[in-house]
C-alpha cells in the first residue's frame, strides 16, 4: 500500500507563488508516474499535472506557463512550484501515484489526502 502526504499549501496573495511537495511511503516499489490534481467548490477535479520516471510531463490547461511539476526518483517525492497565482486556482491540491510508466487512462491507484491552497485578490 502506498501512502502519499502533501505539504506546502495556504494562503497566498494573487501573484504570489507557492511550492508544494508530495513525500511517499509504504511500497514505494510500486510507483511510476506521479502528479497533481485539484478540486475547487463545485467543481470537477481536474489534473494539474503529472510527470513519468522518464522525465515526460503533461500539464493541465491551468497549469501551463505557470506551474513547474518535478520529481526525485531516488526519494519518490513530486513538487509542483506554482507561480502568479490566481484566485481561481483555489482549491484543494491532491498529490497522485500509479504504477503505469505512463500518464494512466483508467484512473490513479493512489491519492493523497489534499493539501489546500487559497490564493486571495
């Protein structure tokens, strides 16, 4: 079994950044492609993004030009450092883990229990 646990959230001021950071344990043997997704209030969860051991990254379209997804393999941690945050990136940050080499199809075996960030005007 594979436990996930975020850190990093809080409040932050429009513009601002924050990094957040993802440790694993239990079978650590068994995750590949790790990631990040996000719920707001009323709203569909939704990935943020998500990065293969090989170093391949995919970014949701919120993400893209303002968070950076990173991994270290050897401690099976995943990062996300978001910049020029916006009011609507609030919500709750959950950190994901699969065993698939590749951004799985069929879902996510593994989830945090979710960080929140909260980004005011």
């Amino acid at each position: 079994q594979v436990q996930l646990v975020e850190s990093g959230g809080g409040l932050v001021q429009a513009g601002g950044s924050l990094r957040l950071s993802c440790a694993a344990s239990g079978s650590i043997f068994s995750i590949n492609v790790m990631g990040w997704f996000r719920q707001a209030p009323g709203k569909q969860r939704e990935l943020v993004a998500a990065i293969t051991p090989g170093g391949s990254i995919k970014y949701g379209d919120s993400a893209k030009g303002r968070f950076t997804i990173s991994r270290d393999n050897a401690k099976k941690t995943v990062y996300l450092q978001m910049n020029s945050l916006k009011p609507e990136d609030t919500a709750v940050y959950y950190c994901v883990a699969d065993k698939s080499l590749a951004f799985p199809v069929s879902g996510w075996s593994s989830w945090g229990q979710g960080t929140q960030v909260t980004v005011s005007s």
